[in-house]
C-alpha cells in the first residue's frame, strides 16, 4: 500500500512541475513596473490592462486598479447609471452549470434628448471565478459569433486540465452594447454564462463549496464625435441592495476515506492494462 501511494504521489509531484499554470502561478506579482503598459481606456479588455500588472487575480490588487487607475479620471459626461435589480441564480445540476444575471436600470430625468443620443455606451461585466471552477473560451466564441455578447474573453488561468488546488483563479469579461435611451426606459439586461467545476480536493462530505459574488460592472461612454474620449463610469447601486445576494455551487468530490482503495484500483487496472499490451504486442510480433 505505501508504495501505491508513493507511485501516486511521484505522478501527482510531476504534473505539477511541468504544469505551465502552475508555473506562471509561482511567479512574484508584476506591480508597478516599469515595462507595464499605462492604462487607456481605448483598451479593448479591461483585465487585459490588469494583467499588464499583476500576474495573478487578487481581490483587493483588482479593487485597487479598478479604483485608482479606471475610475479615477473624470468624466465630461453627465450620464448617471444607477442599478434598480440585480438579480443572480445558478441554473443546471452535476458540474456543467450557467449563472444567469438578471440586470435592471433605474428610470432618469436626463437635461436633454439630444444629451442622450449623443453618446456610445457599453456595459462590461466582470465575473471573477473562485478556483474550484473555469469558464471554456472556446465555448464562449459561439456566443459572440451568435451575437449574444460584442465581445467576450477568459483572463487569468485558462488551463482546463487542472484541477481545483493546482490552478489559480481566472474572470470572465463580458461586453455588451447598451443604447442609452435604456435610461429612460428601462429594459431588462439577461446573461447566461456556462460554467465548469474542476476537480475538487478530497474531503469527508463528498463536496466543495464555490461561493461566487457580484460581478463587476462598468459603463464605458464616449461621444459619438468623439470616439478616442471614452472613460469608465461605475454603475450606482441607488436606493436597491443590489449587491446583497450570492449564490453557492456545491460541487461533487471524492471522498477521503475511500483514496486507498480508489488508488489500488487504479494501479491494478494500470499495471493489467500495460501487461496486457506487452503481451499482445509479443504475440504478434512473433
């Protein structure tokens, strides 16, 4: 049994060396350098520019950059986004599952028409994975290609093959196109975002919590005239407590107890498997 265990253990050791996710997860965050681009908000993704700067998704590194380098100029529009509803729920069952967001603008009193039409929008949002699970870009292309989303692309690590304690977290940054007359009249946003579970480590209850918050979201306007002079805007929450729900995935997992007998298992398939191919190929060689 112990040299089972060992022989699995070698394997496990050795996919994580030569892991290439987990290789750029060891390295030291780029901050500040001197080689990362400076920030523009003519940028095509939003993280894209965040990871010009930290090699790795952290929470508070993300607020930081959102706060002081995205939203921290001014803009010269007078358009206000306030949010009324943000509603969140997970809908499938076993390990492929979509979080459906449910997005609702407040109704304002704006200076003028000719204030509304004169201005571009598009709504990002940015949905910031836990590590337990991955979204596919090759699976989100269709989406584009269908016109769901403008645009859309996965940041961070896109190793699909890892499983939940050898990978780092990724996000996914959608963009829509929103006619700003939405303000007056306000429409509901729906999105569907599919979802995979990674497998999760061991434990005794035969499943993983994932917990996952509120996504990020951000106006980017410019004037019509004026295509290069876009800034970002926050969305405002208003008087609704958009930001209080979350939701959970409970994801399936081995049980610990059982890892013995599953790896003995295995290893005997394995070996009878090799065995079996040694045989065949001697046979028909002779």
């Amino acid at each position: 049994m112990a040299t089972i265990q060992s022989f699995v253990h070698l394997l496990a050791w050795v996919s994580f060396i030569w892991s290439p996710g987990i290789a750029h997860s060891l390295s030291p965050p780029v901050v500040d350098s001197p080689h990362a681009k400076q920030f523009s908000p003519i940028n095509k993704f939003l993280m894209q520019s965040y990871y010009d700067r930290y090699t790795n998704l952290h929470d508070s590194d993300f607020e930081n950059f959102v706060s002081q380098e995205v939203t921290s100029g001014l803009c010269e529009h007078d358009l206000v986004w306030r949010l009324s509803d943000l509603k969140r729920n997970l809908t499938g069952e076993g390990s492929h599952r979509s979080v459906s967001t449910l997005i609702k603008f407040q109704s304002q009193q704006l200076k003028s028409l000719s204030e509304l039409l004169s201005h571009s929008c598009e709504l990002i949002i940015i949905e910031r994975l836990p590590s337990g699970v991955f979204a596919d870009p090759f699976e989100l292309q269709h989406f584009v290609q269908r016109g769901v989303f403008s645009d859309i692309a996965v940041f961070g690590d896109t190793n699909l093959e890892l499983p939940s304690f050898l990978s780092n977290r990724s996000a996914v940054e959608i963009h829509l196109v929103v006619d700003p007359n939405i303000l007056q009249d306000p429409t509901d946003i729906k999105t569907e975002l599919p979802l995979h579970a990674r497998y999760q480590s061991l434990n005794e209850s035969g499943y993983s919590t994932v917990e996952f918050g509120a996504p990020d979201m951000l106006v980017r306007c410019s004037t019509k005239d004026r295509v290069e002079n876009r800034c970002f805007l926050k969305l405002e929450k208003g008087d609704a407590n958009v930001y209080g729900s979350r939701i959970v995935w409970r994801i399936p997992s081995g049980i610990k107890t059982h890892a013995g007998l599953v790896s003995t298992v295995t290893f005997t398939a394995a070996l009878l498997s090799t065995l079996a191919i040694v045989a065949a190929s001697l046979y028909y060689f002779k």
